[in-house]
C-alpha cells in the first residue's frame, strides 16, 4: 500500500537526524561550547553562534507541552485518521518537537502528560518518531 | 522613510483573489514544510497550538472566545460591506459550530477574502492641506519573537504584543485609559485575547469577564474591530484593523461609526493592531484625531 | 525624551474595492483598484507617491504570476524611490 502522507525533505541540515530515525534514534544537535540543544537543526547555534557540535541521542522521553486535534482533513492522505492529534513534546533534553500522539484517543491526550518515543517505519528510507502516552 | 525625507507620500496596498482562487490551497502546502509529514498545516493548526497551551496555562477556552466572535458579528451586522453583513450570530450558533481544529471551532477562524485595501501615509503638515480629515499616527512599536509555533515558549504569553504596546504607548505618551477603541489583528478569536491581555486590558485568564456584558460591542465601553474585523468583515491582513482606525477616526462609517450612532464614546484615540504567522510578529499602533 | 515621530505622520486616504465572494478577477487588480482609489481619496494624484509598500503575498494563484512589489508598481505606473514587500 502507498504511502500517501508528506514525507520529510533531506537536506544537508537534517540529513543526519533522519538517518539517526532510520536506526530508531531519536538525534539532536548539542553545542559545544554553550550547552543548548537545538531543534531544527542548523550549523549555527542559536544561542551562542558557535558552530561546534556534537550530536546526541535522546531518551526519547517528554511532555505534551500542548497540542490540537484535526477534525478537518487539510491534506487527502489524513483524511482517513481523523480526528488526529498533532503535538508539542518538550522533550527532557530541551528542545520543542512537533510530532503525532499515539496509541489513545485524542480526548486522552492532555497538557503535561509524558510520552515516549515510537517509530514508524515509513519506507526504505524515513522512519518517522511519533510519541505515545508513557503509563 | 519618510522621517528620512526619502519620500513624502506612502502608499501601502493589500490584494488578493483569496476566496475565488487556488491561491490558498497552494499556500497550506507551501508553506507548512516539514510539520505537513506529521498532518500539521496552516494557520488553524498553528493558533490552535497556541490556544491549547493558553488553556492550560491560565484557563481560557472557549467560553471566552465566543464573546469576541459574537461581539465582532455585531458590529459586522451594522456594515453593508461586510462578508457576514446579514448573518446575525448567537453565542448558541458559536456552541453549534463545528471544530476545525481543536479547540478552534469554524466562528474562532477568520474569513478567507476576495478583494483589496490600501492606505496613504505622510506627514501631518501635508496631510492638513489633503482631503480627509487625517489620522494621526500618536505612536507605534514592534516586536518580532520570530520562532515558529512548534518551538515557542510564549504562545500563552506574552507574546510581542507585550512590548510592542509598551514602545506605542511610550511614544504616545498615553495609557491605556486613553483609548476609546481597539482595531486588534483577529486571524483567530484567540488571537484578539492574548493581544489584549498582552497589552495590560486584563490580567491571563481575566478577559472572560472583561468581556462580559458587551465590552467590545456597539454600546460597549471598549469596542473592538467595528468593521466585523477578519473575523466577520474581510480578511486583508493588518490592513483590516488599520483602514478601519483611520475611517473610524475620520468619521466616515456611517452606521457603524463610533461615537452617538453606536452609542459610544466618540473615539479621539484608537489603538490597531498587526499581527503575523503564528505571533511571530507584532506591530502596536496608536491613532489619534487631530 | 519625546519621539521624534510622534504626531508627525498621519494617515489621509483610504481605499477600498468589492470585497467578499468576487469571482474572475486577478490578485493584481485588486491591488490596483485599491490603490487607485486610496490615491482618489487623499486628494493626490498617482505622481505625488513615491513610496510603495505591498502586503505580502500568499502564493499565485494557478492562472496569475507570482506578484511582486516591481509588478504592481508598473501597473500603477510608479517609480518610487523606496520600495518593499512586508515581511509578515
């Protein structure tokens, strides 16, 4: 069955996070020189402008900082998963990541609430990190 | 630029085939990037994001938000050339509607237009010897927190309306008691709280009451977006609430005009707002009659 | 210290076209009609403006151009000497 969702653009910034996925590693970029952990990644650190990195793996575990629930399907391939969850996760590392919630309904999904990391193995190529209610 | 004496007469003009076109639908894809993989598109989405974490954060919801799309309506319901001219609205109809985007409902959304605004802009000594009674620009801010909604940590506030508003205020040397209305950027109804409350009108969490009664309606003690706004007006971006300062201060509104027809304060000041992406940038400016 | 802005600048005209659910027309004309009649109703003519600001504009629709700042000045017959597109 086709895969009939947007799928991530590789580029030379984020290429190393998507391959990290691929490996069910949920990959950021840490300065440094200053600490912060960053999310998009870029070579520049938004903080202190340093261009040292190296790249860390995540536990994968968080918080719904928040989220919203999709009654509409703005794109054809959603249609069928309606209602669905897009979420914030503050990860405890620090940075801010969009993703789905999954594995409960959306009415089950709150602010605050831990997650976790899954993966979704899209195709050879992307596997996508989606997060589900830590119990 | 003109302070600079580089030109003497500004033009600035919005247009856009929004309604009739495919204009929009290239956009949703465009521009949401990456967050499309995860089903994540648009402005609905982005707001309700925010709306949500408002929610948690100081106990908003819709409660609130149907006071400002009922009281916007109202003053739409007394403007010809609004989209929702003759589409009165209940806050039963708001509790009906249907939710885009949780916890957006279709009347927290602004509309989608056809059409086109512009504005002049130039200097006050010019402006006695032009046509119109001018409005005045007293004082005016920004602030651009930038980042986008997924990685904001101000979505509940403040946003830069906070010290966009202090920087018009400053300049104005005025305070909030001073003004008489409000034009508020509304992409959404949550939009116009958090702006609002941003600008010291209430504290989080206090503009369900300060809404209560019919602040922001024809009668009100604060009226708010006297057009209908992008809610129930027309959507032109910031020049939604800008036109519609100016034509207020200029006298020229006819049945929705500020002061006895209305049953109002005649506005002497006026405070508009501009807004853009997901509060990512803001803009406070004050308007006065000469 | 007083700005150096304050109550020196104002504005003076306002221009409105159709609005709402108006069918078979370009982006671009509603710029121009918008304009125009902003101009018509400051009591200027169209030479007198010499600053041009277009709002930014949402992808062009499958049966226009891509409109920018350059292109809407032409049409109203424009050279100004400041000229940009607004970032939001």
């Amino acid at each position: 069955m086709s895969y009939d969702k947007p799928l991530p653009k590789l580029n030379s910034d984020n290429r190393p996070f998507w391959e990290g996925c691929r490996q069910h590693e949920l990959r950021f970029q840490r300065c440094s020189d200053c600490g912060h952990v960053r999310w998009p990644p870029s070579d520049l650190c938004p903080q202190c402008h340093s261009t040292e990195i190296n790249w860390l793996i995540s536990k994968g575990i968080g918080k719904v900082y928040t989220f919203a629930v999709y009654h509409t399907a703005f794109h054809p391939g959603f249609a069928a998963d309606l209602p669905y969850t897009v979420a914030v996760v503050a990860l405890d590392e620090g940075p801010h990541f969009m993703s789905n919630i999954v594995g409960c309904r959306p009415d089950e999904v709150k602010c605050d609430m831990p997650v976790k990391v899954v993966w979704e193995d899209v195709d050879e190529r992307i596997t996508l990190p989606k997060f589900r209610a830590l119990s | 630029m003109l302070e600079s004496g580089l030109c003497s007469y500004v033009l600035i003009s919005y247009g856009h085939s929004a309604l009739s076109s495919d204009s929009m639908q290239r956009m949703l894809l465009d521009l949401s990037g990456d967050d499309a993989v995860f089903g994540h598109f648009g402005a609905t989405g982005g707001y309700a994001l925010a709306a949500r974490r408002a929610m948690h954060e100081f106990g908003t919801g819709p409660e609130t938000w149907k006071k400002i799309a009922v009281g916007q309506r109202r003053w739409a319901n007394l403007n010809p050339a609004a989209m929702m001219h003759s589409k009165p609205m209940t806050e039963a109809d708001y509790d009906n509607a249907k939710l885009i985007v949780e916890p957006l409902r279709l009347p927290d959304n602004c509309l989608i237009t056809d059409g086109g605004r512009a504005i002049i802009v130039t200097s006050l000594e010019r402006a006695r010897d032009l046509k119109q009674p001018p409005a005045v620009i007293m004082g005016m801010g920004q602030h651009n927190p930038s980042t986008v909604i997924a990685q904001s940590d101000w979505m509940a506030g403040p946003t830069g309306a906070r010290q966009a508003g202090e920087a018009a205020f400053a300049m104005a040397d005025i305070t909030l008691d001073d003004v008489d209305a409000c034009q508020i950027y509304d992409c959404f109804t949550y939009t116009v709280e958090i702006t609002l409350q941003d600008y010291g009108f209430f504290k989080p969490g206090g503009g369900r009451d300060w809404l209560q009664g019919g602040t922001i309606e024809p009668g009100g003690r604060m009226p708010v977006n006297t057009s209908g706004g992008q809610l129930s007006e027309a959507y032109f971006m910031g020049m939604t609430p800008i036109a519609e300062g100016a034509m207020q201060i200029m006298g020229r509104c006819g049945e929705r005009q500020l002061g006895p027809a209305t049953r109002t304060k005649s506005p002497e000041i006026i405070l508009c707002s501009d807004n853009g992406g997901i509060l990512q940038s803001h803009s406070c400016t004050l308007l006065r009659r000469l | 210290m007083t700005s150096p802005i304050k109550d020196k600048y104002a504005i003076v005209g306002v221009g409105y076209t159709p609005q709402g659910r108006v069918p078979g027309r370009t982006s671009l004309s509603f710029h121009l009609e918008a304009s125009a009649n902003a101009i018509k109703d400051a009591g200027l003519n169209k030479n007198d403006i010499d600053g041009f600001i277009s709002y930014r504009n949402f992808p062009a629709a499958s049966d226009e151009n891509e409109l920018t700042p350059n292109i809407i000045a032409q049409h109203l017959g424009l050279s100004p000497i400041y000229m940009s597109q607004d970032a939001n």
